[in-house]
C-alpha cells in the first residue's frame, strides 16, 4: 500500500489551491454567510479532548443558533441523553468547529474557533422554551468561516427525495441497543419513545 506521509508528499500530490479556495476564508460573518447561518436549523459540533474527538449533531426551531455578532455566535445546549461529551472536550480544549447544513442547499458552511461555556442566568432565560431552559450556552468567537464545496452533497444527493429511506429500513435505536445488549428490551423503549421525546424536546 502507498501511504502518503509527509506535507511535501501531500502538496506534491495534490497540486495547487484554487483562487476561490482560498478568498472564501475570511475570520467573521459577512452579510452572505450571515444568512446562511440564520437559514440553518441544523449543525454538527466537533470538539476535542484528552480522551479523543467528538461530532455532536445540533438542530433547533429557527436558526440552530444565535447570531450575538459578526464574531460570536451562542449555540445552547439543550435537553438530550446527558452524556456532555462535547461539553467535556470544550472545559478542556476550547477549539470547536461548526458545520450548518440547510436542506436544499447544496454547500456546507464551516466555521473554526473557541468556546466556553456560559450558565448565566439571564442568557439562559433568554433561550427558554416551553418552560424548559438550556442547561449552558456555548459562546462561540470565530476564527475562521468558509462555505464547502458543494460536490459531496450533490454526489451523495443528499437532498433528493428519492434518495430517502423508508421507515424501517434501517434498524431502530431500540434495536441496535437489543443488539449489543440483549436483555434490554427494544421494542418497548421504540414504543415509548415519540411520547418521551415529546415531553422532553426543550
């Protein structure tokens, strides 16, 4: 097997960067990519940590998060299965990086910067829904902001609907537990779950 292992062998592979590769890189939110962001109700969050890396899926009503200004963004942190993986990397290693995906839109928007955690008590308030408010808030300084070609998406025709499965298709959380564990009962947890999320979505 050819193993690429050095930069100069992976430059020398790969050539040049394109012109258009590199202007779309700037260091905060311009009006364009400010409105993809306030578009997209949907991000990935990837942190880092001593025990290694983590991608953490972020989706909410609206925009998945706040604009505070053309450099901050607040992203809050709301009710799931309680593991903080990411909230854990973030206490220890500030670097995030953000990836907004927005249904019919055949590029991603990546942003890289640091983060804290911020659990004042007003913020909090300010993103309370249904009574419920987020646990903390990550507060978000960018450092770089660049949309994604689009030829993944388009490759993958992730946004066609032909593409998409159908129920059942593939195994159910449920499932997958009774799998790995076989005295956990599947079926029920399935069953149950529409009603608890509902009750526990903010």
């Amino acid at each position: 097997m050819a193993v690429i292992s050095t930069l100069d062998e992976l430059h020398d592979h790969y050539g040049v960067v394109g012109e258009a590769s590199l202007i779309k890189e700037i260091d905060s939110l311009s009006p364009a990519y400010r409105k993809i962001v306030e578009a997209s109700s949907f991000c990935t969050l990837a942190t880092c940590g001593p025990e290694g890396l983590d991608c953490s899926p972020r989706g909410d009503e609206g925009c998945v998060v706040r604009i505070q200004n053309n450099k901050t963004l607040l992203l809050p942190d709301r009710r799931g299965n309680n593991r903080i993986d990411s909230l854990r990397n973030i206490v220890r290693d500030p670097r995030v990086a953000l990836m907004f995906m927005v249904p019919g839109w055949n590029n991603v928007l990546r942003i890289n910067g640091k983060a804290v955690l911020s659990v004042d008590p007003a913020l909090l308030l300010s993103f309370e829904r249904e009574t419920h408010q987020p646990r903390s808030v990550v507060v978000v300084t960018i450092e770089s902001v660049y949309f994604q070609c689009a030829r993944a998406i388009m490759r993958a025709g992730l946004w066609n609907p032909d593409s998409q499965i159908s129920q059942g298709d593939l195994p159910s959380a449920g499932m997958i537990m009774q799998e790995i564990k076989s005295s956990f009962d599947g079926r029920s947890y399935d069953a149950e779950w529409p009603a608890r999320a509902a009750k526990s979505m903010w």
